[in-house]
C-alpha cells in the first residue's frame, strides 16, 4: 500500500472516530434534555393536579355547608312544628291529667 492510500484510510478512521463522537455527544445531549422536559412536564402536571384538587376540595366544603345549612334550617322547623304540636296538646293533657287524678 502506498503511503497515499495509508493516509486515506487513517484520515477516514480517525474523520469516522470524530463523527461517532459527536453523535454520541449528540445523543447525549437529546436524552439530557428529554429528561429535563419529562421533568418538567411532570412538574407541571403535578401542578395542575394541585390546584385541580384545592379547587374540587373548595367546591367540596361549599357543598358541605350548604347541606349542613339546609339541614339545620329543616332540622330546627321540625323541631317548631313538634313544640307547637305539643303546645296545642298540652291544655287537652292537663285536663286529662287533672281529670284522672281527680276521679281516682
């Protein structure tokens, strides 16, 4: 082989070391940055998901008090209807009462 042809094929080998470098430099620095925008996106997802929750957990307890307040509110005119019930009752239970013992 003449020196020409050596010099050829050890300025191909090294111009094919130098190329498979920078691809793997490359492909290094692809995956660095699709980490980083996973890591990214992950944080922002999770983001998202929190204040989704603060949101759901607010609607949440506005519902919760709201029931609690109908409840109370039907709650407490039941409890009027049985004592006005009961005050209506209660002039026919004393008679009764004072009858009874009365006739004992």
């Amino acid at each position: 082989m003449s020196i020409e042809a050596i010099q050829q094929v050890t300025q191909a080998e090294t111009s094919a070391q130098e190329k498979k470098l920078a691809a793997y430099a490359q492909a290094k620095q692809k995956i660095s940055d699709a980490e980083r925008a996973g890591k990214q996106l992950l944080e922002q997802t999770r983001q998202r998901a929190e204040e989704q929750n603060k949101l759901a957990m607010a609607q949440a307890e506005k519902n919760a008090t709201s029931m609690s307040q109908k409840v109370l509110s039907e709650t407490a005119e039941a409890s009027d209807a049985l004592c006005k019930a009961a005050e209506a009752r209660l002039e026919t239970a004393a008679a009764l009462i004072v009858k009874r013992i009365v006739n004992v």
